[in-house]
C-alpha cells in the first residue's frame, strides 16, 4: 500500500486522572475508508478530537503526509484538509442548514461590503441547497433553524457539512446512529463516493454489518490502545467482536 | 461528488436547487417573536390613543418619550449583542454613569473647572473620553468573562458596583455640573426638521447595530457562539476575541449613552441610573431575544425598550397611578420569557 496520510503513534490523553487514550496509534492512508472501532469508552471520540485538533493529546507523535504534525486547534487541522463530523454534531442549533454549512468560512459579498464584513447569503444559501441536493438530503425548506430538523436531518447536514470541505481526510463519529434506513445508505454512498475522490474517511460505527460493508480496512480500539487490525473484506463480526472485547489480541497491532 | 440520488423519498421531498425560492417576507415575520411585539407595542398606542386621542398623539408626548428612551436604547442595543452570545451584562448603568463623569470632569478640566462656555473642541474630547471610558469597563468585563472564563453575571455585578462606586469617588459622590451649552443645545435638546437629535443618534445606533447583527460575519458569529459556543469553536471561530469584542462594544455603547445622558439633563448625575441595567435586559427580552442565546433582532430590541415607555405614558395619561407600570412590565417580561421557553422546550424535544 502507498504512504500512509495520517499515522498517529502511541497517543496518550489524559483527562485529570481518566487515561482515555494510553498509547493508541492509528493509520489512515489516502483514498481509503478506514473504520475505528471499539467499545463504548474505548476512546474512539478522545482519539478523533485528537486528530483534528480539538483537544491535544498528553503525548505521542503525529504524522501527516510523512511529516511531523502538531495540531493547535480546529482551524489548523482545517487549513490541513482534515475535516470532523462529531458524535454531537457541533452544530449551531439557531442557524440554519445553510449558515452550519458555511459556519466559520462565510462567503461574503464582493467589494467594499464584503470587506466590511458583509456576508453573501444568497450564493451561500444556492450552494448550500445544491450541496444538499447533490448528496441527497432532504429537507422541508432550507431556512429553518437546525434546531427544528429530525436528529437524522441533523445528522445528514454535519455529514455534508464536513465532506464539502475536506481535500485529504473526514473523520465521522457515528455519523449513522440517528439514520433511518434510506438516509444510511446515503452517506454509506457519500463515504464511498468521497473515497473514490482520493479522500481517506475515517468510520466510526457500532453497527458491524455496516462497517464490513463498507471499510477497506478495520483498527481495533479496546481501553485506549490499538488492539488489532484487519482487512475489510477477510474479516467476520465474530473477529471483530473478540477483538473489541479483548477475546482475540493481535501482537502487532499496538 | 457528481451522481444524483433518486430524489423523492416516502413523501418528503428532497430539496432541489430550482425550489429554493425565498420563503415570503410575511411568512418569515409570522414566526417571528419581533412581529408579536411589534402588535403589542401598536395595541398598547391605540387603546391608550382611543381613551385619550388629544394627550397621547400629541407630538409633545410623541416626543418626550422618545427621547426618554433613546438613551435606554442605545444601552438596549449593546445589550441585544451580549445577550445573544447568552451572556449578560449588569454593568451597563454604572459604566454609564462613570462615562458621564469623567466626560464632564474632563470638560471642566480643559475649561479652568467650569465648561459651561467651552467650545467644540472641549465637547469632542468630551466625547472622546466618555466613549474610552465605556471601552475600558467592556474590555475589563470582556477579558474576564472571556479569557479568565468567569460567569458573566458574577463579573458584571462587580462592575456595576465598581463603576458606579468610581464615577462617585472621582466626583466626590456629587452630579457633576458645567456641561458645555453648545452641547446641551445641540445633541441634548435640539431638534432636526422636528426631530430630537438624541433620537436620531439613538435611531443611527440602532441601525447600524441591526445591519452588524443581520448582514455580518461579526453578527453570524455572535449568533453561532450563543447557539452553540463548542460548535464554533471547533468551526474555528474564535470565540474568546468574538466575545471580548461583544463586551467592548455594550462598553462603548453605556459610554456613549453616558454622554448623550449629561447632554440631555446638562448635568453628569451619580444616581438615578441602578435599574438601567434591568430597564435595558427587560426591552432586549420583550423584544423577543432569547435570554438562553442563539435568537434575537435589534428591530425586537427597539419595539422591546418602547413597552415599558409607552406603559408608563398611557398610565400617567389616564391617571393610573404609575406604581402600576413596574408591575405591568413585569408580566409582560415573564410571559414573554415564559413563551420563549416553551417554546424551545418544545423544539428540543424533537
Ligand atoms: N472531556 C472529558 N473529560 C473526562 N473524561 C473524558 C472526557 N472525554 C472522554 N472522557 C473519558 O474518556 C474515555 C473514552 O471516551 P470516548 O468518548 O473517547 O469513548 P468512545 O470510544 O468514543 O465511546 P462511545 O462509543 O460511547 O462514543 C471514557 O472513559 C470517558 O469517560
Ligand atoms: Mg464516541
């Protein structure tokens, strides 16, 4: 396989005395889906806001590209081309679809308005509904506050949100888990459709048939650490399941 | 990105492009809390204009109360942007009061201790130190509240107690007199083709505040910090500059106010100013902004400052006596609080 794009090696946080991740590693290479699995706990979401510059981590390296990393905040890891869509959403409930899907990268008019801060509504509120469009996302009407869409409706405006601007990576925390049956094969065809664009995605899921369906390949999350790895397509939910419950140990995976 | 999906799903439509027509202006202020208040505000006119046609539509009551209350609305205004970040701010009649007093000092300083004859000049420094004055207290609160993360409400009430406690120390705890006449003349009690000129500033302050509110990226940004703080920090905002920034300028608008306040009464007076605070948080709230954050308008904030004004000039008009007025906003503001909450509590429950 070629380069890795994103290695993270033996990553440790801490939150006060709560040991979240004690060493995890993690590999990401491009045009990829790779999913990360684990317990409730294991430290999935830790490692995620790891990786795209939420929290730092207490200790460990980060690769990007080859190179050393270190992430300093959101903006860093955007400006990197890594984009998140997190287990809470991180959405602003009051605004609507259109303003979360440009929210820290407003269009603003040209000339002298839009140097006085003046946003473009109109053309962001167009490509808002053909970006919305083009990934199948339904919605009533463009102009209500997410607040008043369904957790799935939500959960689709994130998705889209964080596919729209990534160039190298996506991380997804259970971007499935409020979908209905049609809306999950949606962004199971959004994932795959990333992919074949060259971007890595990284899943996160607790549906098993979901992640074999789709990943190329599978890591293993247990109490912190890297715990297994496999292939996409040799592997079975009974391996899986050992191997999150500490059954099945890989010697090589940390 | 390029494959469409099949676009219509067990009856919910999917969004097309094409269908994106603007939602019809009556529509959107329909579900809006400001047309609510604005009916309420046209309500309490006409019933008190039915009862009593030749006091209440005079332009003299027209008149007065607007320039009563355009101080209010201007310390109104700043406050709409703080409360929508959901914080608060108590400070705004202290820092009003302290901008006043160091404004006069300053003027009677420049003028061998007495202003009352000093020139343009004088006033514009005036303006210029009421104004710096206001700045300092927003940026004090805004550091504290933003950089040291403590509780907005905790960090105002102690410069509401600072501020005022300052303006009474530099003044000696007494009004401070020697306001320039070509001020009080001018923006204090002068008029434009039969307008006040205090309601005019008010009125451009007002303005440009709902265009920063609705049309910016600074306004999306003072809504996205009050609807979800971690959502726009990890959008990249940067919520801790954003919010001093917020508090900078309710500073600079009491400041401001301060100014316009000596310039009306041509005194710099140390009391009279404890419940503007709660004058200014009670017409952002009736105004339909959303103590939790998130949602509000500056047009709501304008209707909003104008009930308690309005209520008070209907009760003196008919004789009932104005003990009443503080009761009547008060249930007001609850019901209007009490709307807002249930209604997001039923939006939450989704
Ligand atoms: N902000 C925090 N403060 C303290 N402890 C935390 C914090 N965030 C996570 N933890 C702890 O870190 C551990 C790992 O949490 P994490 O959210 O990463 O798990 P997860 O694998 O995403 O679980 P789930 O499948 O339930 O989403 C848990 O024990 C959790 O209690
Ligand atoms: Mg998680």
């Amino acid at each position: 396989m070629s380069e890795p794009l994103l290695e993270a090696r033996e990553l440790v946080k801490h939150y006060g005395s709560v040991e979240a991740l004690r060493g995890a590693s993690f590999t990401a290479y491009p045009g990829e889906v790779v999913s990360l699995i684990g317990d409730n706990g294991a430290g999935k979401s830790t490692l995620v806001k790891c990786l795209s510059g939420v929290e730092r981590p207490t200790g460990g390296t980060l690769l990007f590209e080859g190179e050393p990393l270190e992430l300093t905040s959101p903006t860093d890891a955007r400006d990197h081309g890594i984009e998140t869509v997190f287990q809470d959403l991180a959405v602003a409930p009051d605004l609507d679809p259109a303003a979360n899907l440009y929210l820290g990268r407003e269009l603003r008019k040209p000339g002298v308005l839009g140097w006085l801060g003046v946003l473009d509504k109109h053309e962001m509120r167009k490509r808002a509904a053909e970006h919305f469009y083009r990934l199948g996302v339904s919605l009533q009407s463009i102009d209500v506050p997410i607040a008043a869409l369904s957790g799935g409706q939500r959960q689709s405006v994130a998705v889209a949100r964080s596919v729209a601007w990534a160039s190298k990576i996506v991380f997804m925390d259970e971007p499935t888990a409020a979908l209905g049956v049609v809306q999950r094969e949606r962004v199971l065809d959004v994932i795959k459709r990333v992919r074949d664009e060259g971007i890595a995605v990284v899943l996160i899921s607790h549906n098993m048939p979901e992640v074999l369906s789709v990943s190329d390949r599978i890591e293993v999350l247990r109490l912190g650490r890297r715990v297994a790895r496999f292939k996409g397509p040799d592997t079975s939910v009974e391996e899986l399941v050992g191997a999150m419950t500490g059954a099945l140990t890989q010697e090589d995976a940390a | 990105m390029s494959t469409v999906p099949e676009s219509k799903t067990n009856g919910e439509t999917t969004l097309s492009s094409e269908d994106e027509g603007h939602t019809s202006l009556a529509k959107r202020l329909a579900g809006a809390n400001t047309l609510w208040i604005g009916v309420v505000l046209l309500l309490l006119i006409a019933v008190f204009g039915a009862i009593r046609p030749d006091a209440v539509l005079t332009t003299f009551t027209l008149q007065t109360t607007l320039v009563e209350t355009s101080v209010l609305l201007v310390l109104a205004v700043g406050m709409t942007f703080v409360i929508i970040t959901s914080g608060i701010d108590l400070s705004v009649g202290s820092v009003l009061v302290f901008s006043g007093v160091t404004s006069a000092m300053t003027m009677n300083a420049m003028s061998g201790g007495d202003a009352t004859k000093a020139g343009w000049g004088v006033v514009w420094v005036g303006l210029l130190v009421a104004l710096v004055s206001g700045a300092a207290w927003g940026l004090l609160n805004g550091l504290l509240i933003a950089k040291s993360k403590i509780p907005p409400l905790i960090v105002t009430l102690g410069s509401f107690g600072a501020a005022l406690g300052a303006g009474q120390l530099i003044s000696n705890g007494s009004n401070v007199a020697g306001v320039p006449e070509v001020l009080g003349n001018t923006l204090g009690t002068g008029t434009y083709l039969g307008i006040p000129n205090l309601v005019l500033l008010a009125a451009v302050v007002a303005a440009i505040g709902a265009l920063l509110l609705t049309t910016t990226r600074f306004g999306r940004y003072t809504y996205a910090i009050g609807s979800n703080e971690e959502a726009a920090r990890r959008v990249g905002i940067s919520v801790t500059g954003h919010l001093m920034k917020i508090y900078l300028l309710a500073g600079v608008l009491a400041g401001l106010a301060g100014f316009m306040a000596m310039a009306y009464f041509r005194v710099a007076s140390v009391t009279g100013h404890d419940t503007d605070n709660l004058n200014a948080i009670a017409g952002v709230v009736l105004g339909g902004t959303s103590l939790f954050g998130g949602a509000g308008s500056v047009v709501g904030t304008v209707l909003g400052v104008f009930i308690p004004a309005v209520l008070r000039k209907g009760f003196v008009i008919l004789g009932v006596n104005v003990y009443w007025q503080p009761i009547a906003v008060a249930i007001v503001l609850v019901a209007a609080v009490w709307f807002d909450q249930s209604r997001r509590r039923a939006r939450n429950q989704r």
